[in-house]
C-alpha cells in the first residue's frame, strides 16, 4: 500500500471547518479511515497587546486551505474533491502535489495537533512612548525606534548615563503610553 501523504486542499474562505467536518463525516460514512488518515485546519494562537492588556485568540493560518493526511488514489481523490466548499487540490493542473517535510517545516505547523507557536501582535508604531512592565528596565519609560515582528521584539531608546541607549524588549514586557 502506498505511503499517506499532507496534501493542501483549497476551499472557500470561511468553509474551512465545514469541509473538514464534511470530510471526516464522508470517512467515516464510506468506511476509508485507511486511505484519508487525518483532515487539518492549521490554526495559531496570537496575543494582542493593547493598553497592556493582553487578549489570546486563535486564528486560521492558511486560510481557505484545509491539509489532509492521506493516500491518493481514485477513491480519496474523488471524495475530497468532491466534498461541498473544496475547489480543488494544490498542484498543477488537477495533479495533486504532497507537501514536502522541508515545506511541513518551513510553515512552522505541529502537525499532530495543528497549532503553531504563539505569536503576538503589537499595535504601536516607531515613534510611540512604551513603559516596560518588567526586567531590569522595569517601569522606564522610552520610545520605540524599531519593530522586528518576526522576532516578536522591539528596539526602544532608554536614557542611561545622560545618554540614549537601544535596548530589545519582548512585545509582551511593554505597554503603549
């Protein structure tokens, strides 16, 4: 028997949950747990700092794609593609292409459960006064010179000795004056 395989499935934006509601319920129904292993929609956890309170939520990561575990052939093909929401595979043409592991890494996913680090979202801006909550520099009050989102930090200018120092402070250690 041939090896499962991710694929990513393209849908319409906000049936993400339904199709895989509706796949899994087909699966189940036609009796092909071997051949559709697992139906995923990744999703992340995001922090939204503002007025220093921190709010959690979860959010699609791809959305309008679903990602399925499993082993293509005629059946598994027919009955995603043809399960209500789905517009198709990606890949060229209607020649589905499996994910590779390098491709699975790269988009940060834990694949058993489908959730992503927890990344925080910041809403001030370069120029914006900060008092930092906690650390060394707890209670300094300094302006933000630079926002590295990726790395989840900002740079701000303290005064230390008579002088401007950058300093690197998480986005969850500071709070918008």
């Amino acid at each position: 028997m041939d090896e499962a395989k991710w694929y990513v499935v393209h849908t319409y934006s906000g049936y993400e949950n339904k199709v895989k509601a509706n796949i899994e319920k087909t699966v189940e129904n036609r009796n092909l747990q071997d051949q559709i292993l697992e139906v995923l929609v990744p999703l992340e956890t995001v922090v939204e700092v503002k007025d220093g309170s921190k709010k959690t939520a979860q959010k699609k990561m791809l959305p309008g794609y679903v990602l399925i575990k499993m082993v293509m052939n005629d059946d598994s093909w027919y009955v995603v593609r043809n399960t209500r929401g789905v517009t198709g595979f990606v890949g060229p043409g209607s020649k589905p292409v499996p994910l590779t592991p390098s491709e699975i890494k790269s988009l940060g996913i834990n694949l058993p459960t489908g959730e992503l680090k927890e990344t925080v979202q910041f809403d001030g801006k370069v120029g914006d006064k900060v008092m930092i909550l906690s650390g060394a520099w707890e209670d300094t009050i300094g302006e933000i010179t630079s926002i590295n989102e990726s790395k989840q930090v900002l740079t701000i200018n303290v005064e230390m000795f008579g002088r401007e120092t950058p300093v690197e402070i998480d986005f969850t250690d500071v709070k918008l004056m």
